[in-house]
C-alpha cells in the first residue's frame, strides 16, 4: 500500500482503519434494479460488458451477472446491491492484484452508504483467464476486517488507488 493511501485510511498509534474516512469517501447506495431490463439497460443495453481500466481488459457477462445477486456460492440475495456493479467498475476507491484459486485476480473495492449512514462496503473481483483478460466472478457485500487486506495491500498488488496517481497501463 503506499504510504498516501496507509496515510488516509490507518491510524498510526491504533493500526485500525479509520471508517470515518471510509464514510467520508463513501458513495451514496443506488436503488437497485428490481428487473433483468433495468439492470441490462444500466450498462447500455449489451448482454456482455467490456472495458478496458487500468491497463487490464475487463468482461462482465451481463446475465450471469444478474443472476449471480440473487443465486450465488452462498445462498445469500443479494439484489439489494446488485447496482453496485457499474459504479464499482467506473469509480473504484482502491484496486488490487492477487491469486484467487490459483488464478491472477482483481480486486475492485467501493465503499458505498446508505440512508442511515451506514457503510456498505462491496467488492468486485475479476479473475484472468487464457485469453489474458479477466471476467467477472463475483461481487459482495463485505465486513470491515476483510477490507483491511485490500486497504493494506503492498504497492507491487496495487493498481489502482483513487487518491494517488498510478501510471496508466501499469496492468498486464
């Protein structure tokens, strides 16, 4: 993590996030999409998504997506978060490379608020596949400590860091 970021987000005398910041930087939560159209319409009517960010080409399958809120690993619904996706992807706080079950992966993370001020933080991974560009695996609404390996992950896994400049194409 560089030191801007560890600066922004870690108290120095307690090492604890500070969420009060987190809240700060936070987006307000979208209304989810109640229906496949709206959902399909949010990213301009494709069934398949791609995009280029940060030097890594991005897919996202548009109906396993959709379905994947409302039936996934875990048996959780998810619907309520389920427009996060595209703003996770346009306007990421922090993202981060890692290996998910042995793959190259990306980590896109957002913290997002909603009408009691609360925080909810999501994150939208990505994993590489033969073809050199990642598809879309799963996004979830996750818990503080669980963040905290991605706030505090080293400068060689991070890509991106909304407050800091990183070089454009520094992604394979």
């Amino acid at each position: 993590m560089s030191w801007k970021s560890k600066q922004r987000y870690i108290n120095p005398r307690t090492n604890r996030i500070k969420t009060n910041v987190l809240l700060q930087d936070a987006s307000d939560l979208p209304s989810r999409h109640r229906n496949w159209q709206s959902f399909k319409g949010s990213f301009g009517g494709v069934s398949s998504y791609k995009v280029e960010l940060f030097g890594y080409t991005i897919v996202v399958n548009l109906r396993y997506a959709f379905k994947h809120f409302q039936d996934n690993t875990y048996s959780e619904n998810r619907q309520n978060i389920n427009a996060t996706l595209l703003p996770t992807l346009q306007d990421p706080l922090i993202v981060v490379k890692s290996t998910y079950d042995n793959q190259d992966s990306l980590t896109f993370y957002k913290p997002f608020r909603n009408n009691d001020d609360l925080l909810h933080i999501v994150t939208f991974q990505v994993l590489k596949q033969d073809d050199g560009k990642y598809y879309y695996k799963t996004l979830y609404d996750g818990k503080i400590n669980k963040i905290a390996d991605i706030l505090v992950s080293t400068d060689g896994n991070t890509v991106y860091f909304k407050y800091e400049d990183f070089a454009e194409g520094s992604g394979n």
